[in-house]
C-alpha cells in the first residue's frame, strides 16, 4: 500500500493546543483570553435559536453592526472565524510561492504557520525592543513582497507600534498589504484602525477573545478596503462562523462597551503590579500593552512548572535564537485570581 504523505506546506510546523497537563490546574492564565460574557448574552439564542441552528448562518447583520461602530462601509467588514481565520485568509489571497510576507519576531506563532500553508516564505526581521523596527523592515521589503505583519500590541512582548510605523510602511510598500493585527488594542493606548484605513494597502484585524471575553465562540473580523474583503470572502470557507456564534456576538456589541472599559482598567492595574513584582524578583521585564506581562529569565521553565504545581498555568517560551527563554502571564482581571496569582509567585 502507497504511504499517505502530507503536503510539504504543513510538515515540520508543530500543531498547535494548549496543554492539559496531568497537574490539576484550575487558573489559565495562559491564553490571554478576558472575562466571561454576560448572563444576557446566553440568552441571545431566545426564541430564533431553532432557526439559528438549522438555517445556513447570516453573517451580514453582525457586519453591518460591526461596520457602523467601527464607522467603515459594509464592504470594507468581514467576519472571521476568529482573527485567526483572517489572518489565515489574507495569506491565502496574498501569499503564493516566491512571495514573501515581511514579519517582525518574536511574535504570534500562527502567522508563519498561515504563512507556510499559503507555500509563501517568511523574511523574519528581528523585534528586540520596544519600538516597532521600521527602518529593519523598510530594508527587508522587496519586489516580491505581499505582506508585511503589524502586531500591535504584539504577542509576546507587549511592544507597540506607532501611526507613524503604519505610515511609513504603508506608503514605501504599495505592492504590498500591510497587517495590523489588533487583537489586544483595547489594553494598548493606540488605536491605529483610523490612520491604517486612510490607506487602500492595510487591512486592520480584531478578535472577540480577548477583551470581549468570548474566544469560544471564535469571533473576529477585518476591516480593510472592499477589493482586500472580496479577496478574503474567496479565500476562506463560506458559512465560517455559526449562526449562534454571530448571535452571541451582536448581542454581546449591542451590550455596549462599559464592561470592557472597566476589565480593561482592572487589567491595567494588574499589569503594573506584576511588572513591578517581577522585575523586583530580577527577571527582565519589558512593559507590556497587552492583557499579559512578558519577562525574560532563565528560569522561565522551572517557574512554570512551579506555578503549575499551584494550579496555576502560564506560557513559557524556552529561548531559541530569536528570544531568550520567558514568560507570558495573563492578568486575570479579577481580584480573587489575581490575589491567588501573586501569593504563588511570592510561595516561589
Ligand atoms: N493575533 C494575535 C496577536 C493573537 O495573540 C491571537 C490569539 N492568541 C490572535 C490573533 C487570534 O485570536 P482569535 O483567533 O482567538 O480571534
């Protein structure tokens, strides 16, 4: 019998899946997922829930919501199955063999995989401070050039990128679509979304999972121009997110924004502390805009391991040559998880 073979675009790129150790954790603050929805919002389904469950999902109303909030033109919103999905779909349309997409590391670890999936390279450009490196990636974008990635906030880091950053690579690059990734904007002090799409060459992508409190229900969205939408439409699944799914969601965005507002200032004051406490402990701490603090240290692996004695899960990123070994802890944006949180790191 022939061998199954995987295509070459997904071998050597590990899967990926929080682990579930045989330690009882009960705290994750590995994910840097926010808080839990409203009661209100599990109602949503209410008496269209049959008709939500049986009909092909209508993802258009949630985009025109989306759209008005976000003051942008219908055609200019998807909805994604995640931000992840969006990313996914923008390397689909944009990335092919011989192009390249132009990407600042360490960073999220999903874009080289959508990356390698769409047979496109990856030209790495290294991200060690807290500036975003314009100039480094400038001289790293060439003719074959079709993506260049923006994450800002960026995960793991924390480090941020500025409208000027945007500007700049938006202007030198106009055969290239400029990413910003904007998963974590809501705990950053720039929103870049308004000087991005002044731009025809950007394209901004948003998640339900973080601040919104909803990774399950695998919500994002971009908005870009109508000609970069219609591409993404082509180059991912129809009917990607379910209709109880888009339910949960316009229910959750006509909630309003008040209780994201207050985890957000809770989140912050959390950020603060733990930077402090940690970088007192001596580990290396850059100050973060995301919902997670990020400290370099040798130890990383043993204070994970430490931490999930307690029941505790953080993410540890043993070094390689782009990034020395660290941690990522969510804040948890709760009094009593955050309480728990810094009495274990004390215990260590
Ligand atoms: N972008 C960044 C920078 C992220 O950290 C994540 C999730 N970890 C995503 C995009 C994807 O988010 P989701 O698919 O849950 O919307």
């Amino acid at each position: 019998m022939p061998k199954l073979k995987p295509s070459p675009a997904i071998t050597g790129i590990t899967a990926y899946s929080v682990p579930r150790p045989e330690i009882p954790v009960d705290l994750y603050l590995h994910g840097n997922e926010g808080p839990a929805p409203t009661d209100t919002v599990l109602d949503a389904l209410g008496e269209r829930g049959v008709d939500l469950l049986r009909d092909y999902p209508n993802a258009k109303p949630l985009e025109e919501l989306i759209a008005e909030r976000e003051g942008v033109d219908r055609e200019q919103v998807i909805v994604t199955a995640g931000a992840d999905d969006a990313l996914d779909r923008i390397c689909r349309a944009l990335l092919a063999p011989g192009r390249n997409m132009v990407l600042p590391e360490p960073t999220f670890v999903m874009f080289r995989r959508f990356a390698a999936r769409a047979g496109g390279e990856v030209v790495s450009v290294p991200w060690e401070g807290p500036e975003y490196p314009t100039e480094a990636v400038l001289d790293a974008i060439d003719d074959q050039t079709t993506l260049v990635a923006i994450v800002s906030p960026n995960n793991p880091t924390g480090a941020v990128a500025t409208a000027d950053d945007v500007r700049r690579i938006a202007e030198a690059a106009p055969h290239a679509l400029v990413i910003v990734d904007h998963a974590y904007v809501e705990f950053g002090e720039e929103n870049l979304t308004q000087v991005a799409l002044e731009y025809p060459n950007t394209v901004v992508t948003r998640t339900m999972s973080k601040a919104w409190g909803m990774a399950g229900v695998r919500v994002g969205y971009a908005l870009s121009s109508p000609q970069v939408i219609d591409w993404m439409h082509t180059a991912g699944l129809p009917y990607a997110v379910s209709g109880p799914s888009l339910a949960f969601v316009a229910r959750r965005l006509e909630e309003g924004d008040a209780r994201v507002a207050s985890f957000v200032e809770r989140v912050k004051e959390e950020r603060g502390a733990l930077e402090a406490r940690l970088s007192e402990a001596g580990l290396r701490v850059t100050p973060s805009q995301g919902n997670f603090v990020f400290a370099r240290t040798d130890d990383a692996l043993w204070v994970r391991d430490a931490l999930a004695g307690m029941g505790i899960m953080v993410r540890a990123f043993p070094g390689n040559e782009l990034l020395d070994d660290a941690l990522r802890i969510t804040c948890p944006g709760d009094e009593a998880n955050f309480e728990r949180l810094q009495h274990a790191i004390d215990t260590i």
